[in-house]
C-alpha cells in the first residue's frame, strides 16, 4: 500500500451543459443572499431566523430556478439589443 497515494483529478461536465448549470449556480446563490436579507429583515437576528431561513431559502430557489432557465432565452436577446458584438480581430 503506497501513503504517498495521488489524488485523481476530478472531472468536468461537458461544455453542453454549461447552459443550465449557469443558471442554477446563479440561482443558489441569488436565492440565497436575497432570502437571508429578506428574512432578517423581517424576523431580525433571533432564533426564529435560523429556523425560518433555510425554508425560505429552498422556497425561493424552488421559484427561481425553473424561473431563470425560462427568461434566458429572452434576456440574452434583450441583451443582444443593448451590446454591441465583439469586434472581429485584425
């Protein structure tokens, strides 16, 4: 048995699948900021907070996820309108 054991490196989806994890990781991360702000807000740095925020956390990225996957398409175009396209090299 060999203790100096390396480490596989992990691997990576396909490129293909960038269009959705984009838009979960975006998601999760959203959700999660505006919930916890929302929360504390309203409930204030108590106990009820902690107990109350991961459920509201799931809730709002249960909503926002489906959500973004379906806008996408329209806010790349909306986008589109307002950007101009990389100028070509040379």
């Amino acid at each position: 048995m060999n203790p100096l054991r390396i480490p596989r490196p992990r691997g990576k989806l396909p490129a293909r699948y960038a269009s959705v994890v984009m838009p979960l990781v975006l998601s999760l991360l959203m959700t999660f900021v505006v919930s916890a702000i929302s929360t504390l807000k309203s409930l204030g740095a108590t106990p009820a907070f902690v107990a109350t925020w991961p459920i509201a956390w799931a809730l709002s990225w249960l909503v926002a996820f489906p959500t973004l996957l379906a806008l996408l398409p329209l806010v790349r175009r909306i986008v589109a309108l307002v950007v101009a396209p990389p100028s070509a090299p040379g």
